[in-house]
C-alpha cells in the first residue's frame, strides 16, 4: 500500500527516545523483516525462534564484527505489537555515537528512516486504534499536567469514539433503508421508520452538542489559559507575577517603567496550566522603549482569555479602575480584577467595584509583597476556568479537528429533522444523511484522505 511518498511495506527504525545524551536509548524497528533484520546485527539468542513479548541480552556488532554495544532486545510479533506488525525495539546506551551507529546499521541492513508518526499511523491503519485514538497518542505525549494527562488517556482508551461509532452505524443502517426505497419509488413503500429515525438523529444531536460544549474546556486544559497581568505602572504586577510563581521572574522597582517587555511564564493550578503574561506598565510612555512596550502590552491584552488587572488599592477608585477596563477588556475576555497592597488599606470594599457585569467573586484583594491571599487568588482563577468539578468519566473533546467534525455533523442533522418536518422527499433526506454520515467519519478515521492522515502524523515526533 502507498502513502504519500513512502511504501508501508518498508520495515522503518527510528529513535522511540528523546534525543540527547542519556542513560538508554530505545531504537524502534517495525514491519515484516523487522526480526529478520535485527537477527542480522544481534548476537545472542536467536531472535526468530523466540516468543513475542520476551526480552534477550546480547551484543550489536557492524558489518567488520565489532561490537558497537551491549542491548537488550524486546521481541514483540505481530499482530500482538503497537503497530500490529513484526517489531523490535533495541535499548542500548544513550551515546548518539551509539544510536546512530546502530540505526545506520539497521537501515544497511534493510530497514529505512521512518518518517513522523509513522508507526502511529500503520497502527491506524492496521486496525490497532481509530483516527481519534491516534491523536491522543500526540497528546498524551505533549501533555503538560494532570489534566491534560487525564483526557488524552480517556481519548487513547476510545473516549467518545466508540459511541460516535455505535450510533454512527445505527444511522448507517437507517440510511440505507432510505437508499432502497429510493430504489423502489415508484411503489410509494417505506422501509424505515420515521418515528425511529428522528429519535435516533435527535440522539445523536444530544450527544454531539454535550461535546461541542465540553471542547471550551478540553482545549483549556491541552493548551493552557493565556492569562495578561496589566495595570497602570507600579501596581505591582511584577511582584504579584513572583508571588503567584514563588520566585523571583520579574524585576521589581519602585520606578515607573521596570517592566519594558512582556515577560511569560507557566502556573499550574490544580492540573490546569495559566499562561501568566507580566506586561509593561500602562502609561504615555517616556520614550520609545517603552512605548513599544506599552503597544506590546496592548495585543497581549486583546489576545488573552483572562484580563488580571492590577491596580493600587490605595490609590485608584472605583471610577478609574472602571475606564482603564472600559479601554482595555477584549471582547469574550473575562476579567479578574485584583486590589493589591491591601496591607496598607485593609479596609477597602470589594463590593464598590463591582458593576453587573463585573461581580464581587471575580474582584480579589492581595498584598502581593507579603504573600497575602495569594492562594485565594489561585482558588478563584481555577474557578473561572472550571466553574464545575472536571469529572473525567464524561467524554470531553480537545481537538479542534474534532470540534469541526462535530459541528459540521450536528448541522447535517438537523437539516435532516427539518427536511422530515417540512415533508421533502427521501432522496434530500438521504443526502443530509450521508453528510453528516461522512463527518461523523472523518473524527474515527472510517472516512480519511491521503492528505489528512498527512497533516495528522506529520506533527509527531519521528519515534511515534
């Protein structure tokens, strides 16, 4: 079979490890001469007359007999491996000397340089996992908390994949009972049930639409939450980056104007990660350094999910904090507005700057250079991501392949209820069927191009 420009009959070896000077390094061989070929440069056991799923000691020497290392060679025989093909994999010492003496003997011996994803994809391919089921392998590799950990795991294991498929194939068979009295339309008969028909495609609506709405979450917990810290100069804004960090990432002064350029670092809070972007000042700026600044902390501002603004709480009423949002909030950007140096007025009410679209529980009041309800900070920006309990035995979608997929199929059907309604004739009805049919598909791989599978696996790493 080919794909793109490569045969996927090739037996292909990669790196499966990071690369870099480590303890071990883990050396993938996959395909039908995948044994043959690692039988040719180990030394120990025979590996053709051994089991699958066994490991063996022994010693890889290059065409002159020289050993170049001592390994240890895992046996996995298909169809009982990742990729359901012939696999080895060799770990041997972490010296890139080694790894790439080794791999370039592999490949003189047979084997050729696999490319990105590739032995993903034949596991695709080969039945082993959906389409969806593969990406989360990406994800699960990328994941940078707990969170992101949890759903790309849920994906990998079928997430929502297996009831996208169960009702997929229940509306499969009502479509083409539909195809066939289109078959027989002269005889005016009516194979399937319209009843049942509607109530399986509002079934699948439902369904759908509770995944649309979970991807605003599942994409805030791959991707992080972009989080601006602003305010007026001297706000301390920098110190309540090193606070909310417990270090010292930001310059502090008393001077107005420290901070010239963004500076943006990772918080993790509860397995979400906040994207925290300390930006210069706002201010006519003094020069133009710092009105480069400024502008800088202008697009941050406008492209972020959740404004923190900072101000004086001895200084700044109510009016004032108000027009700087007024000029600043983007919109669908929420805003969490902290009173900082709350130790020097421990008397300021929170409730005088609240406005209706503001409420009290989004406005917080911090001493950031003592550290003071800094972990009620933290409280209430999880919070505003995560107004619930992120309850991972729901099916929450992070792709935003998917997420398209989705909507594209949740429209398809409910022109399919509406050409029902309206009475139009099967032959229209089936159409809006096999449309979304087709995007229902696309999530699973049951429908997939050449260029799609491309665009997917060309973002793993060459070892996945």
């Amino acid at each position: 079979m080919q794909y793109t420009n490569y045969d996927l009959t090739d037996t292909i070896v990669a790196l499966a490890t990071p690369a870099g000077v480590g303890a071990i390094g883990v050396i993938r061989l996959s395909g039908s001469k995948a044994i043959e070929i690692a039988n040719q440069v180990f030394v120990g056991k025979d590996l053709s007359k051994q089991e699958s799923h066994t490991i063996h000691f022994g010693k890889i020497l290059n065409e002159e007999k020289v050993i170049l290392d001592e390994v240890l060679a895992s046996l996995f025989i298909a169809p009982t491996s990742y990729t359901k093909e012939n696999s080895v994999e060799i770990s041997c010492h972490g010296s890139n000397y080694i790894i790439q003496a080794i791999i370039q003997l592999l490949i003189r011996s047979g084997a050729r340089m696999a490319q990105p994803g590739e032995f993903t994809m034949r596991a695709f391919l080969n039945g082993q996992m959906d389409l969806s089921q593969a990406e989360a392998v990406a994800d699960l590799i990328a994941a940078n908390s707990a969170s992101a950990h949890a759903i790309a795991m849920q994906q990998m294991r079928g997430g929502f994949s297996e009831e996208i498929k169960n009702l997929r194939q229940q509306l499969l068979d009502f479509a083409s009972l539909i195809e066939l009295e289109l078959d027989f339309s002269e005889e005016d008969v009516e194979f399937a049930d319209r009843t049942e028909l509607k109530a399986l495609v509002q079934k699948i609506q439902t369904l759908i639409h509770s995944l649309i709405q979970s991807f605003q979450l599942g994409n805030v917990i791959k991707k992080g939450v972009n989080t601006v810290i602003a305010g007026r100069p001297n706000a301390g804004k920098s110190t309540l980056l090193n606070s909310l960090l417990k270090e010292d990432r930001a310059i502090v002064s008393e001077i107005a104007g420290t901070t010239r350029d963004t500076i943006e670092e990772v918080l993790n809070i509860q397995g979400i990660e906040f994207r925290l972007i300390d930006t210069a000042g706002i201010r006519d700026a003094q020069d133009q350094i710092e009105a480069i600044g400024v502008e800088k902390t202008m697009e941050k501002v406008q492209s972020s999910a959740i404004l923190l603004y900072v101000f004086d709480a001895t200084q700044l009423p109510p009016e004032t904090v108000h027009a700087d949002l007024k000029n600043l909030q983007g919109p669908n950007q929420t805003v969490l507005l902290v009173a900082n140096k709350m130790d020097r007025n421990p008397y300021l009410k929170p409730e005088e700057y609240a406005t209706p679209t503001l409420p009290v529980s989004q406005i917080v009041t911090v001493s950031a250079i003592n550290n003071m309800n800094i972990e009620h900070l933290k409280n209430t920006l999880y919070q505003l991501v995560v107004s619930e309990k992120i309850n991972f035995d729901n099916p929450i979608v992070s792709n935003t392949r998917h997420l398209e997929a989705l909507q594209n199929a949740h429209q398809s059907l409910s022109s399919v209820l509406a050409n029902m309604d309206a009475g139009v004739t099967s032959d229209f009805v089936a159409m809006d069927i096999r449309q979304a049919l087709y995007y229902l598909g696309e999530i699973v791989g049951t429908v997939s191009t050449d260029d799609l599978l491309g665009n997917i696996f060309s973002r793993f790493c060459i070892g996945k």
